[in-house]
C-alpha cells in the first residue's frame, strides 16, 4: 500500500511567488495533517483537516497560507506571496479514525526555498 | 518556554554503548507521548509509544514520569543504523481534536 506522498520533493521560487505544494495522504485516511520545519528549529503543526473540514488551522502562520482539501482526498498548501521566512520542509502526515489519535505516517516531505 | 524541549547533541558514541535521551513537556494535561526517529532528509517515523509503566522494544526502552512532565529514551548496545535524530513528541488534544507538538530533536552519532 502507497503511503503518504508530498510533490514536489523539491522547491525553489523566488520572493513573491506562488508555489503549491501536494499532499496525497494513505487511502481512507480521514485525518490529514501539514507540518512545517523551518532551519534549526522544530517541526510545527500548521493545520489538520478531518475529511474535506479544517479541524484546526491555529498553526498557520498568516493569510499567505490557503490549505485545502478537495472531496476528502488530496490536499493542496499554497503560498502566495511566497517570503524569504517560508523557507523550510513542509511535511504532510495522515491517520486513521476519529479524533485523529491513531498512529500518524508522514510523506517524505517538500524542501521549499525561497530566494 | 517550549513545549517540548530536548537536549539538542549531538551525541556522539561509540557502537555498543548505552545512549539516554531526554525530555520535559510544559503542559501537564497532555495525553500522549511518544518517540519519533528522523533520518538524514528524511520523514518522522515512530519509534515507539510512551507509557507510564515504562515500555521496551528490543534495545530500546521509554519512561514517562507524568509528576515531572519527563520523557527517557534509553538505547542499549548502540548500532551504526541507530545514527538519526530522535524527536521526543507529546500529543495535545485541542478542540476536541489532537496534534502532535515536536521537539526539536536529539542528534545521535553512532561510530565503529
């Protein structure tokens, strides 16, 4: 079974930009959760979604973030206008269940850099 | 204060020894606990849940002192494969939901 996958692995945009990045989460999954590590410091929730419904967004650092997550599936983070602080990996993990208390697995993450 | 917090490292070791990391969490009304590894590049993976009772997998063993808001990992006979970063991480449940907070995670260097 695929397990959770993130496209693009890799990103480099310039100030101002816009990227977006894909999160596919393991199939019947309803639990989907974004995750940001920025240089040197710890991985932080952003949000999680539960189905097509943001559950909690407290994590989102400002309104250049828009997550969303189309009929339950795929989830897409885009960033617009892209910042030199943006930099980091952007890392997407699902579980099963309610509550979002099962095991979480995560994608192998985007490395986003922003020049 | 952070959420989590863990002794950076590295640690640097020779195989065979015994490694402990450690880790304190600031809110006491947290739920979960559990030890994350993370490759070089690569994503979290769990390593093992924390109990109160204590656990062990293999060479690995975990405490939770939930009075001091205290995490251990403990690692036994270190192999060359055990080099990674060991991310000590708390479940906190908010609204009815949980998320994982991280640590910024202990950097173990294993040598021959």
């Amino acid at each position: 079974e695929a397990g959770v996958t993130q496209f693009p692995s890799h990103s480099v945009i310039e100030k101002g930009q816009t990227v977006t990045l894909r999160c596919d989460p393991i199939s019947g999954h309803d639990n989907l959760y974004w995750y940001r590590r920025v240089m040197g410091k710890e991985i932080k929730f952003l949000l999680h979604f539960v189905k097509e419904s943001k559950q909690d967004e407290s994590g989102m650092p400002n309104n250049r973030f828009l997550a969303e997550r189309t009929g339950g599936t795929y989830s897409t983070l885009k960033v617009q206008p892209a910042e030199l602080e943006d930099s980091g990996v952007y890392f997407c993990a699902s579980s099963q269940g309610q509550g979002g208390i099962a095991e979480a697995f995560f994608g192998q993450g985007t490395r986003l850099t922003v020049v | 204060r952070k959420e989590v917090e863990q002794d950076p490292g590295p640690f640097n070791v020779p195989e065979g020894a015994t490694v402990a990391f450690n880790c304190t969490y600031s809110n006491s009304a947290s739920q979960s606990f559990f030890w994350y590894r993370q490759d070089c590049r690569k994503e979290p993976k769990l390593l093992m849940s924390v109990y109160s009772s204590g656990n062990e997998d293999g060479r690995f063993t975990a405490q939770l002192n939930r009075a001091s808001q205290y995490i251990s990992l403990l690692i036994r006979d270190s192999k060359l494969s055990d080099s990674a970063t060991y991310l000590c991480v708390v479940r906190d449940r908010a609204g009815g939901y949980n998320k994982l907070i991280f640590g910024a995670g202990t950097r173990l260097a294993v040598h021959p």
